[in-house]
C-alpha cells in the first residue's frame, strides 16, 4: 500500500509493457479503450476507462493514457481522503484481429 507516485508509476509502466506485449503476442492489430483499476488500502476499487478517437496499436500510447487514468487517484480529484493504493490493474478492449 502506497502514494509513491515515482513507485506506483514505475509499477504502472511494467503493467503496460507487459499487457502490450500479451496483446501483440494474442494477434490482434489494434484497441480502441483503455481501462484502469485502482483498489485502494480499505479494498474500495474504481475502474476508469478511455476510448481513443481512432484504433492504436502502440506501447506509447497505452502507457501515456494510462497515466492520464491513473493521476487523478493520487490527488484529491479522486482519491480526497488520500488513501494509500493497493493495486492498479490496466487492460485494453475493442480490439481489432
């Protein structure tokens, strides 16, 4: 459980490198929505989700949208009580074969 926001970004990057890499090695060409979970220390869980204007298929893009997803929970825009996070969790959908 932490608000590191070096941490949890260094984390959040991994968690990107990893489901880019499953989701090209699945043969997919692209996604259009990106989705991230937050479950704080008191186990409270919110997802917040993103859909591009256009298909992508690139780690930058997952990882920079990603981060716009994940930045309000480490401020009082979503997270006023500042609670510490637990997990972080991304996925990508709409996919185009």
């Amino acid at each position: 459980d932490t608000l590191n926001a070096d941490f949890i970004f260094s984390r959040l990057k991994v968690i990107c490198q990893n489901v880019f890499r499953r989701f090209s090695e699945s043969g997919f060409q692209s996604f259009r929505t990106i989705t991230l979970t937050v479950r704080f220390a008191d186990f409270q869980t919110f997802t917040r989700s993103q859909t591009l204007s256009a298909p992508t298929n690139t780690a930058q893009i997952l990882q920079f949208e990603s981060m716009k997803l994940l930045t309000p929970f480490l401020d009082k825009r979503e997270n006023p009580k500042n609670k510490p996070i637990r997990l972080i969790g991304i996925r990508v959908e709409k996919l185009v074969g």
